[in-house]
C-alpha cells in the first residue's frame, strides 16, 4: 500500500501539545482515526490532540480539534491560540485580528507581532456555561456551582461549568501536594458527570493569582490548560475568591485571565512551535 505524507507542525501552547495541520491545501478524510494514530497512547508521533486549519465561508478560518480517542471536540483555548499562530507562520492568514470557526462559535484571537514573529497571544474564548442542563451534570440544581462533595477519603469544594467541553473546579489549600491522578482519574467518571469532565484543582494564592494542576479527560495529568485556568477564575471570582483579572500558574507556565463585564473571558500568553515534520499514511484513508 502506498504511503502518502501528511505535512504537520507541532505545537504547544502552555502544556497542550497539539499536532497541527493545514486541511487547506492537503485533503484529509478521516481525522478522528488520524488523531488515534498520532496520540500517545497509540505510539506515533505523540500529542494531545489533531488540530485541523480548514477554509470558513464566515471565519478566517475553520478550527477543527480531535481527541486522543478520535471524538471530535468543539473548543480548546491552548489549540486556539497555536492554530492562530500556525496560519500566521505560514501565511495561510495574514492579519494580527482573527475570527477563528469551531464548534463551539466564532472566537476572536488577537497576535502581538514583533520582527514578523508572533510573540503574544489573546483569545477570547466566549461566555461560560452555568446551566446544569447543559454542562451536563445530573443534579435537580440550576446551577452546579460551591457544592460539597465527598471524594474517596476527602471532601472538596465543586464547581463546574462548560466551555463546550465541561471542566469541573475542585478548590484546595495546597495543590502542589495533591495526587491529582488519585482524585482527578475519580472525580471524571463519577456518575454526576454523565459525559465525563475535565478536573481542575485550583489553589487561590490570593485575589489576583490561581495555581492549577489539570487532570484532562481522556488523557491524565496536562502540563497546562488554557480552559482549565479560565475555570478556576471564573469559578472563584463567582465565591469571591479572586478578581476578574487574574495571573494562572499551570506546571507548563503561566496565563493572564481576564472575565470582563460582558462575562466573556480572555486568556493571553505565547505559542511555541516544537517541530515539524511528515507523517505517512495509507492513501486508501488519506490523499493529498
């Protein structure tokens, strides 16, 4: 069988290693089993994810994010501001404003360009989602937010709400000592969370700085997420824990939240490419 190379960049955005390719000018028909074969778990090239750049009749361009299962995703805020940075690298979208097409709506991204290189990176990624029926979350409240839960051999302090893709926020005094894999690995499959969550343990330093450990469904333990600092925010400036404007530590670096009046969140902080390459596969799935 002949091997047809797919050309792709890898990279990461404060832990979110992503594998990306342009779907523009290469064809690419089944995605969700490309995104199996390049993950970790399945021993290729090794990512969090397959992020597709494709053309948007609304947008300057289509974001399309595939899980390391293959499920397609509809928002991630790490990918969306290195797909930002990858049409501006190579030329696919030259401007420093975009208008970015997922599935979870139209998101904004602004490019701080210094010498031709993108240096900085601010994304708003929308308003929150609070509505039990939606996040999903199986509870007769509205709202599922500062609820008491008992975890193993412990009680925390839970929140959740959804940024297309639901994170649930666990507050704790000292998250750097944490076994997140412990409560994280629970704490997705319990049966409140009929879709599985994200699990975010936030350590509130003080008004204006959040420390956060990730603990990605799917995936385990994350050096960074972009979502995952966005959550803790909102979900503390919502019990008074912090302000609308908030430095997020995360073991991959830092973030800069901000939750405006209008409830919509922005997140800033840079891109880094880490490698390119090819990948071969078969034409029978995939021809360029």
């Amino acid at each position: 069988m002949a091997i047809q190379p797919l050309f792709f960049t890898k990279m990461q955005a404060y832990g979110n290693d992503y594998i990306y390719m342009d779907a523009i000018h290469q064809e690419i028909k089944e995605p969700g089993e490309l995104a199996k074969k390049i993950s970790d778990r399945h021993f290729g090239v090794g990512s969090d994810g397959l992020v597709l750049i494709c053309p948007s009749d609304s947008c300057d361009f289509k974001m399309r994010i595939f899980n390391p299962d293959g499920t397609e995703a509809e928002m991630c805020g790490n990918a969306l501001r290195s797909s930002s940075k990858f049409v501006y690298f190579y030329h696919l979208v030259e401007k420093e404003f975009l208008t970015v097409e997922t599935l979870g709506g139209v998101q904004r991204v602004w490019l701080e360009v210094k010498n031709g290189e993108v240096v900085n990176i601010r994304a708003c990624i929308g308003k929150p989602e609070f509505c039990a029926k939606k996040i999903p979350v199986n509870t007769n409240e509205e709202t599922f937010l500062n609820q008491k839960i008992t975890i193993l051999d412990r009680e925390f302090t839970v929140s959740s709400l959804s940024w297309g893709n639901p994170h649930t926020v666990l507050f704790v005094e000292d998250v750097g000592s944490l076994d997140v894999e412990k409560y994280g690995k629970f704490v997705e499959y319990m049966e409140c969370f009929p879709k599985r969550t994200n699990v975010t343990f936030a350590q509130v330093l003080d008004k204006g700085h959040i420390r956060i450990r990730e603990w990605e469904r799917g995936t385990g333990e994350t050096l960074g997420c972009g979502t995952g600092c966005c959550s803790a925010v909102v979900a503390a400036n919502l019990l008074g824990k912090c302000e609308r404007e908030v430095t997020c530590s995360q073991p991959g670096g830092e973030l800069f939240v901000e939750w405006d009046k209008q409830d919509e969140v922005y997140m800033t902080g840079p891109a880094h490419i880490v490698y390119k390459g090819e990948y071969g596969y078969e034409t029978k799935t995939i021809t360029g």
